[in-house]
C-alpha cells in the first residue's frame, strides 16, 4: 500500500490536533511535529488508533535552520504529499494600553512567519522538482486587515498570506499546490487565551475539515467563516481612521500571555 505522507506543525495544539486527527487513517503517515513530546505522544496514540503511520518529532521551530534541516531529512526518507505549516502564537497589546515587549514580536515573527517559510521553503523546491505536491499555510482573518490591538500577529499573518499567494504563482505550472487558510476564531487553547469577542466562532474539528475539503479542492485561499472575512477585507476600502474604529469595537481584545512571553513569566 502507498502511504499518502502528510506533514503537520503544531500538532501539539487545538487546530494540530484537529487536523492530525481528520488525516489519520490508515493510508497515511503522518508525521506531527510540536514541542510538547507528551502531547505528541498522546496525540500520535489517538491518531494509531486510526489505523494511521505515526512519526513525531520535538522540536522548537524558532530554530529554522534545525527546522529546515528536519523537514529535507523526513522528506528525504519519505516524500511528503501535503504539509501543513500550523505552528503558531499570539499576543496583543496590554489591558492598560501599552504595547508588546519586543520579545514577543521577535516570537510571533519567528514562528508564524520564519518557522512556516521554514517548513515550507525546503518542501517547495523538492515538491517542484519531483512535480508533486501540496503545501498548506495557516494563516488568519487578521492577515487581511492590521488588527490595532494584534499589531505583531495581524502583521505575522498577513506577510504568510502573501508569501503563501507569491508562492502558489510561482509553482501553478509545476504540480505543486500551494493554499492560505484565512480562518476566523476557532476553539483552541490559544483561543482561550484571547478575550474579546469571537464572532462565528467554530469547533477545531469543523476548521480541519473545511480546511481538508478546501485542499482537496485546490483552492488558493481558504477562507471561513466568509461572511467574516469579507467584513474584515472590506474594511481596507474605508478611511484609516473609521476603518480602525470599527475593529478597535468589534476585536477590541485582550491575550493571556504564553508561558514564553516576558509578561507571562513574570
Ligand atoms: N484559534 C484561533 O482562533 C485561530 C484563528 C486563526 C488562525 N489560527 C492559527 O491556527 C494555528 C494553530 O493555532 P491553535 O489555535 O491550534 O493554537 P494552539 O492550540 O495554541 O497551538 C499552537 C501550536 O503551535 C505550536 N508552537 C507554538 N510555539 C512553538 C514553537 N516555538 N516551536 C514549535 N511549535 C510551537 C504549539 O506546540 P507546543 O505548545 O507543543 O510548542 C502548538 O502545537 C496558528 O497558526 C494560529 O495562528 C488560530
């Protein structure tokens, strides 16, 4: 039996997990990569369960060379059909008004941009010169327009969306695919992190299908829920200072920092 290889980052996570789980059957290998080898390890359980091929690794995807020396060495090994860059983290602005440390900017670029462009740049050209394959970036509906109280994740996300766009262009004609995942809120331990409203807020579980069914489709943008999407999108054809108005009412939100965040070690 062929294996269809599948690939995921932050598999560790609530949107990881969910997508780990919606791929696991047992034509699959997947290989799950996180940091936490406990929840690796359980995650990699449920997912045998399905009958699934199981490889998972620990690693921290701030350290994108180690990443991209991974990802050619399992590639290498096996070659992967479809990976999904998923790893990712959040911050805002404080509750009283005062920005992010610049520790946590460095973070949220260095693993929503740097460690999805990891994943992705070393798969891109291997997939382009065996003619086949997929490429999955996870990005979000603060991507399409800056977020005022998400400066460094709004702006961590629209740069993937773009370089996931450049790269689709780039790769129409070789067999590879490439998709932008812009979703909305999703139930997730980062999201219940982030307090503030969650409009149309869905389970991880329904995200990983609408993201499964929006690959097999081959579609450049997957965009959900996209009655939000569009909103948030059309906000970039108002005047800056209503266009900030409306989001700073409607996502005005606060984040519990991260164990890895200044504020949160404190
Ligand atoms: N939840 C939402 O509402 C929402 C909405 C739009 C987009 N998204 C995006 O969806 C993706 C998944 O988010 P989620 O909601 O599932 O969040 P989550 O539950 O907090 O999961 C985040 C995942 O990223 C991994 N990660 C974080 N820092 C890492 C590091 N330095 N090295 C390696 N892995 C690291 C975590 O692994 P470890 O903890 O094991 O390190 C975990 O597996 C993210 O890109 C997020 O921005 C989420």
């Amino acid at each position: 039996m062929t294996l269809t290889h599948v690939l995921i980052t932050g598999a560790t996570g609530g949107v990881g997990q969910a997508l780990a789980l919606e791929y696991a059957a047992q034509d699959v290998l997947l290989t799950l990569t996180g940091r936490s080898r406990e929840r690796l390890n359980a995650i990699a359980a449920l997912c045998r369960d399905k009958g699934a091929e199981v490889s998972t690794h620990s690693l921290d995807i701030r350290d994108a060379y180690a990443v991209r020396e991974w990802v050619l060495g399992v590639d290498r090994e096996r070659p992967v059909d479809l990976a999904l860059a998923n790893a990712g983290v959040s911050s805002a602005i404080q509750p009283d008004g005062s920005g992010e440390p610049f520790e946590d900017v460095e973070r949220l670029f260095s693993v929503n941009t740097l460690g999805v462009a990891a994943t992705v740049c070393p798969l891109a050209e291997r997939m382009r010169a065996r003619g086949h394959g997929q490429l999955a970036i996870i990005g979000s509906i603060s991507g399409l327009r800056g977020f005022p109280d998400t400066p460094a994740y709004s702006a961590s996300k629209a740069a993937v969306r773009t370089y996931g766009k450049a790269l689709r262009g780039w790769l129409a004609d070789s067999g590879v695919r490439v998709s932008v995942v812009t979703m909305g809120f999703v139930d997730s331990p980062m999201s219940a992190r982030y307090d503030g409203g969650k409009p149309l807020r869905c389970s991880a579980e329904k995200a990983a299908r609408r993201i499964r069914r929006g690959l097999e489709r081959n579609k450049g943008e997957i965009l959900f829920p996209r009655i939000l999407a569009v909103g948030v999108w059309s906000l970039n054809l108002l005047i800056e200072p209503v266009a900030n108005r409306v989001l700073r009412t409607f996502f005005k939100c606060s984040v519990k920092p991260d164990g890895d965040s200044p504020l949160g070690r404190k």
